[in-house]
C-alpha cells in the first residue's frame, strides 16, 4: 500500500489528486458510531448497567479487527445487556450521543449536489433512524435488537436482509444501492473509523478514515486524524 501523503496537520491522502471534486461522486456511504457520533452507542447503553468495562473490551477489540468475526462480537455484547430495560437508549441518545464536528457540513453538501447518502452500521436502529430524520439521510441499515416486556431479550431480530449487518453486509448495501440507482461503485464514497468499514471501503471510489483504528487508516484514501470530517474538503473540492 502507498504510504500517506501529509497535506497539513493531521490530514493525509494517498492515491488522491488534486483535480477530486465531490460533484464527481453520486452516493456516499457513513458509518455510524464514532463517525457520525461520537460514541459508540452498545458502550453507553452498557454503561447505564454498569457493564462498560465487558461491552466497550470486545467494541474495541472489534473495532481494531483483532476480533475477526463481527457477527459474534456483536452477539457476544447484546447477550450482556440481556434483562436492561429499553429506556436506556433514549438515555443514551438524550445524554450522550452528539454528531461529530463537521457531520452536518458534509451531508449538507452531498445533498446540494445530488448525492444519495446512507448510513450503514454495526450498531442499532434506535439511533440510525434517529440520525437519519435529523439529517435528512435517504436510507440506513442497521441492527434490530429484540426486545419483551420493555427490556432486552440478549438477542438481535432477524431482519428481511438478515440478522447484523456486519462489514460485508456494509458493502453489499452500499453495491445494492448503486446497482438500484445506476450509480457505479467507483461513483461511491465510504466514510468510517472500524475494520468493520473496509469491506465497503474496498469497493468504493473513494474512502475516508475519520479518527480510526490503525487497519482502516492503513488503507484509506483520506485520513483525517484530528478536526472535524468537514476537513475532507481541504481535499475534496466542490
């Protein structure tokens, strides 16, 4: 892999030109947890019962790629937060959870010039729908987590699609969704932080690694190591 180029303080590219505008993209692909927001969201709902410490190791390890199966990571987590009452999401959601610096620029400006914006996430549909109203976001997929009597089950619903949306249920969204619309994959942008995001990221024209693990900046186009995702346009023109 080319290395990292450094176009200023904590922004670097590789395989980028100077002549990248966003008007030549048509679909841009956004992680969630620690993309979009700024917390990973099973981490806070696990600490509202005093189980941070367990949930947020195996996140972490995750997140790394140090866990190779995200599948059962996930399971691992949820089976933690077996008998929590539901009203911790909106806890979290109320308390902790806040867009990240420069969310909102970026959207804003993929939807001025026509792009179709998605979120794809390892976490949960509480939060991506959530998001997706505020920011006007055209579609998501994300876990589904079964809940009786108003607490959790342990368990993740089985959706039409499956069951988590992993990384390469990531990428197969992102590919479905152009295919859908007549977008190509090199027409796409992927945006996340996790390992879980370079199977996406792999198949898009463009990729962005905003404040993430060593894996994902290792293969990134864009590199953003501190500010705001905003900063992608000291790169990427308009």
């Amino acid at each position: 892999m080319t290395a990292l180029t450094e176009r200023s303080a904590g922004l670097w590219t590789r395989h980028v030109t100077s002549q990248l505008s966003l008007s030549n993209f048509k679909l841009m692909a956004f992680d969630m947890d620690s993309t979009l927001i700024n917390i990973e969201c099973i981490d806070e709902m696990a600490a509202m019962v005093g189980l941070q410490k367990e949930v947020s190791a195996i996140t972490e390890a995750a997140m790394r790629g140090e866990i190779s199966n995200y599948k059962e990571s996930l399971r691992q987590r949820v089976l933690l937060l077996k008998g929590a009452p539901v009203s911790i999401m909106q806890t979290v959601y109320d308390e902790k959870l806040q867009l990240n610096p420069g969310v909102e620029q970026v959207v804003a400006q993929c939807h001025r010039l026509g792009l179709h914006t998605l979120i794809v996430s390892g976490g949960f549909d509480y939060f991506t729908q959530r998001l997706q109203q505020q920011l006007g976001i055209h579609e998501t997929r994300s876990n589904q987590l079964e809940v009786k009597d108003g607490c959790f089950t342990g368990q993740v619903t089985q959706q039409p699609w499956g069951d988590i949306c992993d990384g390469e249920e990531k990428k197969k969204m992102v590919l479905l969704t152009a295919h859908r619309l007549g977008i190509q994959p090199e027409e796409c942008i992927a945006v996340g932080d996790g390992s879980n995001d370079l199977p996406m990221m792999s198949v898009c024209g463009l990729s962005v690694a905003y404040h993430a693990k060593p894996k994902v900046r290792a293969q990134a186009n864009i590199v953003i190591d501190s500010g705001g995702l905003d900063r992608m346009f000291e790169v990427v023109s308009l």
